[in-house]
C-alpha cells in the first residue's frame, strides 16, 4: 500500500513541472523548498509524508537554507543550530568587502 502523496502547493515549486515532481526521488529538493518558502501546514504535509528523522537528516546536511529556515528548524526540530552544515559553513564564509 503506498502512501499518499503529501499535499502541498504549486506556488512552492514554480519552477519545475509540479504534476512530475517525484516525491521519494526528489526528496532532498521538496523538504528543503518546504521549509525555505512553506507555511506551517506545508511542513505539516511534509512530516506526514517523509518522517522527522528522514526530515531532519536532509535539513542539518543542507548546504543552503535560509538564515531564518535554519534557526526555525533548530528551534522547531530541538536541535543545536550548530548541527547544520549551512550554519558551520556560512560562518566560515568573509563577508564581501564594499570597498
């Protein structure tokens, strides 16, 4: 028996054809857009469909979320902000000089 797919909105993915996404394959891609421009109930159909762990695993190995995605996701998920390779790699990153 599969599962349903998790129901969430075009406007996410509006730049790939949404009736093809593949949901398992592309798993990596949807979690991350999810958590980066999705509201609550769009996480909510996330972590229905693919679990906390698989969730979590994809997120603290992201090379890019946004600043606020990040510290969203250590509060939300309880897990040390430093865990996230976008965090520990930004911060090795100098800023660009104005000059």
């Amino acid at each position: 028996m599969q599962k349903p797919k998790p129901i969430l909105p075009k406007r996410l993915f509006w730049d790939v054809e949404f009736e093809k996404i593949d949901y398992d394959e592309k798993k990596r891609f949807v979690i991350e857009r999810v958590f980066d421009r999705g509201d609550l109930p769009d996480i909510t159909q996330a972590r229905r469909y693919y679990g906390d762990e698989a969730i979590i695993e994809i997120l603290t190995t992201a090379r890019f979320l946004f600043e606020e995605t990040t510290r969203f996701c250590a509060s939300y998920f309880d897990v040390p902000i430093e865990n996230f390779r976008c965090y520990r790699e930004k911060q090795l990153r100098h800023p660009h000089s104005l000059y």
